[in-house]
C-alpha cells in the first residue's frame, strides 16, 4: 500500500494480493482517521459481494473467484463503537462486460487498486437500526 497526500485528501495505491478492508483499516488506524468518503477504481482478482434482504434482515453472498474490473467503488469510513468501519460498495464487469455489483465484504486486488479517500469533518457514528437491522449512520 502506497500514500500520496494532497491537500484535502489522500490516494491510496493497494497492490495485488491486498485486501480492500484491511489495507483501509490499517491506513485508518496508521493516519488516525476518524470519518472520509471514499471512491475507487481498478482490477481485483476476488470479490464477496452481498445483497441485503430487509425481509429477512440478512444478506445474501456471492463470491467471484476471478479478474474483475473494479468499475467504481464508492464508500465511507464511520465509527462503531469507537472502531473504524469502512462501509464499500462496488460495481465490477468480467471478460463479458456484463456488469455486477453489491455490497463489498471482501475484494482482494488483482491489478491495482486506486483509491480516493477524503477526510470529513465531522464524526459519523454508526448506531444498531432495530428496523432495518443495520448499523446506520445517525
Ligand atoms: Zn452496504
């Protein structure tokens, strides 16, 4: 994982074989950020992604164990319960330029993995939702 800073934000560079999650835990924890917005592009070789069924208050997984574009990933970092947690959503195409997207449990990277992360002011604590059965933010 590489950092280049600008002025108001920072990009990280994950290389293959890093894991989306845990490279932004560590750059969190190592940067002492509290709340950022994130936005991402590049290939992955490993994605989890998942659909949230309200009905059932559970999600869904599917898991695609080969290359994928990373088309967009859009997210953010909040708190829980004191902790930084990295909330991911993505949208990734194969070799059929047919396009998937979900909710990101895991994505280890294949090419690169170019993100955006821009710190926000304000913290976001995230709270345990008993409707939805999510932690949202509020
Ligand atoms: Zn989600």
């Amino acid at each position: 994982m590489k950092q280049i800073a600008s002025e108001s934000s920072t990009i990280v560079i994950l290389d293959r074989g890093e894991e989306l999650h845990e490279s932004l835990l560590t750059f969190a924890r190592e940067s002492g950020l509290r709340s950022a917005w994130l936005s991402g592009l590049g290939g992955a070789m490993h994605a989890t992604l998942g659909f949230y069924d309200i009905e059932n208050k559970a999600y869904t997984w599917k898991e695609f164990d080969r290359p994928l574009e990373i088309i967009s990933l859009t997210g953010n970092l909040t708190l829980v319960s004191g902790e930084p947690f990295w909330h991911v959503h993505g949208v990734f195409s194969g070799p059929d330029f047919q396009a998937m997207s979900g909710h990101v449990k895991s994505l280890v990277i294949g090419l690169t993995g170019e993100l955006h992360v821009t710190p926000l002011s304000a913290p976001l604590p995230r709270t345990f939702d008993d409707t939805t059965g999510l932690k949202l933010i509020g």
